[in-house]
C-alpha cells in the first residue's frame, strides 16, 4: 500500500473537501463535510482540519496543501492575491505558510484583476489544474457557481475574467423573494427554459421586467412550479451570457462546474450556437492542488 | 367635533395604516404599525383591525374600507383583480364585503394584466387618489418600492404597466448577498450613485458583470460603503429604467412613493433628461380609498 505523501483541501465559502494523495498522484482517501469559512472562525480550521486528518490516520508530518476561501483575508490566513495577468504553474510559489500549526500547511492565493475589480480564489486552482491535464490550453473558460467566472486564459497565464452572481441570484429569486411562492413544487421544464434563454438572449435589457412576471404568471395564468424556475434559471443565464459576450463569441466555451449546473449553460451555448464541453470540478480542483503541491515542493524548509 | 364617517386602512406585505375619517374628508385619527400581510395569519387580520379601532375608539357602526395585500389570495378576504385596461373611478365597485365580521368591512380589489402577465394591490389606489386631486390626468405613473411599478393612465384607465423588483433586489444585494459585506457602515454618495446611474443606462446589458464589481473594489480598491450601497442602487435603478424605456420616453413622469426613495429616482430621472414630480403617497392613498368609499357608498346595504 502507498504512503501518504500530501494532503489536498478545496476550502470553500461553504463546504470543505480533503483527498489523501500518494506521491504518484494516487488518491488514497478522501473526505468531505460542511465546514465552509461561512461557517468557522479563525481559530476553527486548524481544529477541522485536524480533526478530519486525525480520524484518516495522517501523521503530523503529512504536508497540507488548500485552495478557496481558507485564505481569504476573513478565512484561516490571508493568502494575498496574485493580480491578473498571471502564470497559473506559478501559483504555488504564492502560496502561504500557516503559522502556528505543527504540520506544513499551506495556502494558494486567489487571483484579483484590478481595471475591472475583480477576485476569484479556488477557480484559478481549476484552471491551473486544466492546464496540468492540458498544458496547450488557450481560451475561455466558464466555471458556473454561486458566483460564475468567465476567464479568458492564454501562455498558460490568466489574461482578464469577470465575474456574473447568477447562482447567489437563482438562489435568492427561487427561495427568498416573492417568486419563491411560484417554485413550492419540485420540477423543471426544458421548454420553459431554453425559451427563457432565447428571451433574455434576444432582448437582455428586458430582464428586470420579466422576472416579476414569473410570480404573475401563476397568479393570472396557467404556470407549474417547474416552468416558473426554468424560467427564472433562463432569464438569469441568458441575461449573463449577453453581458460577457466577448467572452464567448467565436469561441469553444470550456466548462468547468458541477452537475446539473453545466449541462444548463451547455444547454444555453446550445441555444446561442456556441460550443462547449464540460470537465469534471474535483478532478481539475485536484489536478491543480496537485500540480501547486509539486511546483513548490522545491520550497519547502 | 366631527363625528368619524369612515376608517381608511392601507394595509400591505409589510406595513399597516390607518386613518379615521369624518364625513368632510378631514382624519380625525391615525395610527399604524408593523401587522403587515406575510405576518399574519388569516384569523388574526379581525383582531388586529379591531383592536386598533378599539384603541381609539370607534364603534362598530363605522364602516371600514381597505386597499392593499389584505385582499390578497393569502391575505384576510380575497377581492379579484380588476382586469387592465380598468376605469379607476370605479375602482369601489369591485370591493368585497368581508364576511363574519359585526363592523361593515371591505376589501378594494387589485388590478391584474393578462398579457404581459402582471398584478398589483395596492398601487391602484393610489392612483384613484392621484385621479381624484387630478381628474384630467393623463401619462406614466411611477411608483416606486419592493416591487415598482410603471402604469400607463388614460381616461382614468389603467391601460397598462410593469413590475421590477429593484426595491426587493436592493434590500437582497446589500443586506444578505456577499455585496452586503462591503456595506456594512452607512453613508451614501450622490457622485457614484450618478455614475452608476450614466454606466447602467449607457450599456444596461453590462450591470449583471458590474455588480459583483462593487464587492471586488472593496478588496482590491479604495471605496467607501456609501459608494458601495450608492453604485448598487444607481445599477439596479438604471436597468430598471432601460428595461421600462417605453414607458418615460417623452414623458413627464408622475412618481408617487417614500422619502428618500423617489428622490433617487429624481435624480435618476434628471440623469435621463426625464421630467418628474412627486406626489406624496400617503395622500395619495387615503384619497383613493376616500373616493372608492364615497363611489360604493350608494350600494351599503
């Protein structure tokens, strides 16, 4: 049986995720739970994460490598960002030695772009993990989420992203506002929303006036559940789409995002004309920590 | 002293107000207070009507007019919506006497649109009053809130109108979403709210990638939470204000609505080049629930 040679942590705003890694880049063990920065103070995650380690049987001598929120400035220990443009091999070398712990734990920087302002912090680990899996990369990438990248990348490098709260929306719409009262039942209507998308696709200065109409709609028409949320999904997606267009015309769209997210932008790039094809989020969150840990192994004292 | 003739109630989602009225038109009493809709269930609406009547004394002869969500599906007594195009002096005529009640109770109804889908309650009585101090109006009511709306009045008709949910969207991005983060201290900037206000009706189809923007400034600019909350608002009031184009171009808009919520839509306005002028919609109200009563009156039995 394999050694453990390093320890893998996406730390999110919401959720935590650790895979044990043999030095071949074997995944030996892996664990997951709800331990976001939302969710912990600072002097929380050396706890969590031992905690989490200790019922794996990791040695104390096992180094730890994390991407996300843990290295934001109200996270673990602020990781400071690289700033846009920038190489993504180099991304361990931004890395930040934990302080006070027993263990070598490091953190990766997020990426910030300054005109226009803009951060990200556990995307630019996908990417260097895109790059790790196809070192060639040029070109777009979306990852869609609570809040949805849009990053053009090229010479290995970062170029220029933005970012669309389109998942933190759908969220709010479908849950907390008055069109929460239209999406009680479970569903989903395909018609609904590529018929949303081409709406919002064809006429996106209209889209604040049509939200409301989702609640309308049931209240003066005939409308399900699973209708009223495809919409809401359609309007918000088609409605990003157009405001980074750039982004996406004459391109293959490379999508990085988790299920069923990306087959509903697949299905709005569908609608578009665009192309697109999607790759698994933990396998590239994985290939970058991996890609970061071995970069900066030299480094290590 | 006048004897009370009637009492007025403006009872909403959130808020309820009430007026006691002699026969001249002059109040004779107020009060108000937080019972609004979405925290009451349908038993308690009597009490809490009656309670506050009791408070200030009056019988349980004076009768009782209402506007607002207290005629909602989910409120006391559902009055149906007028469909649009709808005469608004007769607004009364679709009152509905609430049933159980010792006191002579009634309900005005809501105003719905087919086609688009839309509805309000609430907002057409203030636009009876508006009709009742200016019988010969004619043009683009504004009035703006959670949900603001944009009505076309001719004839003393509601030909048409429009909902965005600006107000409910502001109170999300600054008080829930990650933006509320960097809007933690008050304040407000007349000059980034202008800005906003230029960048979002220049090229609306760019607000959804702007927004995340205000968050990112914080980390990676200078900015204080006033511009923070005043960026947000210019946004969100500018896309609106795309998306309703056909409703201000060439108009003198009518607004009705709070302090200091539609001088932000003034500003706005003048940004614009767009006429306008206030109303005060307390006014407003208890003058269309004043004319709906007096137009009813004939038909008390």
């Amino acid at each position: 049986m394999s050694l453990p040679s390093f320890v893998a942590v996406d730390w999110g705003t919401t959720g935590f995720r650790l895979w044990v890694m043999a030095a071949g880049g074997k995944i030996l063990n892996a664990t997951q739970g709800p331990f976001g920065m939302s969710r912990l103070k600072r002097r929380d995650f050396p706890n969590v994460l031992e905690e989490n380690l200790s019922k794996l049987g990791i040695g104390s001598d096992v180094p730890v490598i994390i991407c996300g929120m843990a290295g934001a400035a109200q996270g673990w220990c602020e990781a400071p960002y690289l700033a846009a443009p920038t190489r993504l091999d180099r991304l361990g070398d931004g890395a930040v030695k934990v302080r006070g712990t027993a263990r070598d734990v490091r953190i990766l920087p997020g990426v910030k772009q300054v005109s226009p302002a803009n951060v990200m912090r556990g995307e630019e680990t996908q990417i260097a993990g895109l790059l790790h899996c196809y070192p060639d990369f040029e070109g777009t990438v979306c990852l869609p989420g609570t809040h949805t990248k849009w990053v053009y990348v090229k010479d290995k490098t970062i170029r220029r992203f933005e970012t669309c709260m389109t998942g933190e929306l759908f969220a709010f719409f479908s849950e907390i506002s008055v069109l929460s009262h239209s999406m009680i039942a479970d569903g989903w209507s395909d018609k609904a929303f590529r018929e949303a998308i081409k709406t919002a696709t064809q006429d996106p200065i209209s889209v604040p006036k049509r939200l409301f109409s989702i609640r309308a709609n049931m209240l003066v028409g005939e409308q399900s559940s699973g209708e009223a949320r495809a919409s809401l999904s359609g309007l918000l997606i088609g409605q990003e789409l157009m405001s980074v267009q750039p982004y996406w015309e004459n391109q293959t769209i490379t999508l990085i995002g988790a299920e069923p997210l990306y087959e509903m932008y697949l299905w709005a790039f569908d609608e578009l004309g665009i192309g697109g094809k999607a790759l698994d989020i933990a396998k590239m969150t994985l290939s970058g920590l991996q890609s970061a840990h071995f970069n900066q192994k030299g480094k290590y004292k």
